[in-house]
C-alpha cells in the first residue's frame, strides 16, 4: 500500500511539471486540472483503505472525469463514494484557476457521474462491501489529467499529439507498470478500448481484457436500461 501511495504521489509530481508543456504544446486543451493535486487527501485514502486487501484484477480507466474530478477516485461517482466507500469529510481543495463552467465541488459534490455510479452500484450489488470488492479488484486511471476546451468540454488524452502527449503517456505507463508489480495483479481490464490499447501495449505475460466504456454517451452502455452493458462487465469479471 505505502508503494502504491508513493508511484501516486510520483505520477501526480511528474503531471504537473508537464502542464505547462501540455498547455503550450497540445492545442486541444486549454485547461488541466490534476485530481491527485488538489483532491490528494481522499485519492490517499482510497489507495491506503483498497490497494492492499489482496486484488488481482486491475480495471483501467482512461482519465477522469466529473467523478474523480471531484472525489480523487478513479470513476468516483460522489455519491457512490460517500455511501458505498465511505471516503467523507476529507478536504478537496481547488484547482488553480478554476474553470468558470468545472467547479469543484469535492466529495460533498451533489452531482452524479454515471459511469461511476454504474461500475460501483453493480460492485456494491455483486460484493456489498467495498472491502470484499477490493479483494478481487482495484481501479487505477492510466491518466490522471482532467482536460478540457476553453468551452469546458472534455477533451481525452487520445486526442492529445506531440511530445509532450507522449511523454504524459510514458509518464502514466510507468506508474500503471508499478502498480501492476506492486500489486501482483495478474488480470488487467481495459473500460473501453483506449484504456486496454495501453495496457495492451505493457503486458505480454499477463492477461488484458476490456469492457465497453459505461458512459452514457454509449448507445451499448444504455441499450435495455443498461442490462446488456451489465451483462458484459460481469463476463469481463468472471462474476
């Protein structure tokens, strides 16, 4: 657990001296916000209480999102956060500068994130405490970056270029590679196809995997109320 908070703490120091380079370099992105900067104190908690319990099987975000834009959880749907991890009342502070339409609300957040509350809710149904879930699976983001336009729309690092996109991805595969080490996962699932190209990429004697992406821009993540989405991450668990 300590060597999963230190690869943490190393990613989030890297990331933010890259920003600048970001910022210039990536004409996509005019705006990055770095959860485990500002909302450390929750992310740390979430390591400390479910990196150490035994998991083997790694899901693999892309980057955040509203979640853990708030949270510091990875597809941390605050409410998902607060009523099912129990991770409350720890500070999260604010990015600087703020963007006009991203405010960060932190764990108190009212809002949900629906890919969150669909991985977690179907988590929380299958194992019903977070700790029995964290003995078979940990998640991590292969990006940590919260980015978006100056309109405030996401922009995902698959459509980042140049040399600084490619040493943020060099960046986020070393630290996905010690996780991996540390942990000894011997299952890696990708949520969505970019996440699991990555992985895809560092591993050859271990198993990747993927699971469509729960968002509700999906028309798979939303076809029949969302069943058929469940369906699919169950077969991707084994569960």
């Amino acid at each position: 657990m300590d060597s999963i908070i230190e690869a943490a703490a190393r990613l989030r120091d890297s990331v933010n001296s890259l920003t600048p380079s970001l910022l210039k370099n990536c004409k996509q992105i005019d705006w990055i916000y770095n959860p485990l900067d500002y909302a450390w104190a929750p992310h740390e908690e979430w390591i400390r209480r479910f990196s150490g319990n035994g998991a083997t099987t790694l899901l693999v975000g892309m980057n955040p999102g509203h979640g853990m834009g708030n949270t510091g959880v990875p597809f941390g749907c605050p409410e998902q956060v607060r009523d099912f991890l129990g991770i409350t009342d720890l500070e999260v502070k604010q990015p600087d500068p703020v963007h006009p339409k991203r405010t960060v609300y932190g764990l108190n957040c009212p809002k949900p994130e629906v890919s969150g509350r669909r991985i977690w809710s179907f988590l929380s149904q299958h194992y019903s405490t977070p700790e029995k879930v964290s003995e078979d699976i940990y998640i991590v983001n292969h990006c940590p970056l919260w980015m978006f336009n100056d309109a405030g729309q996401n922009i995902t690092p698959d459509k980042l270029i140049g040399k600084a996109a490619n040493k943020l991805k060099l960046i986020c595969d070393e630290h996905l590679l010690t996780v991996v080490a540390e942990m000894q996962i011997e299952r890696v699932i990708g949520v969505g196809r970019y996440a699991q190209k990555q992985a895809s990429k560092l591993f050859d004697e271990i198993e990747v995997d993927w699971v469509p992406h729960p968002s509700p821009a999906s028309p798979f993540a939303n076809r029949n109320g969302g069943l058929d989405w469940r369906k699919s991450f169950a077969s991707a668990l084994r569960i």
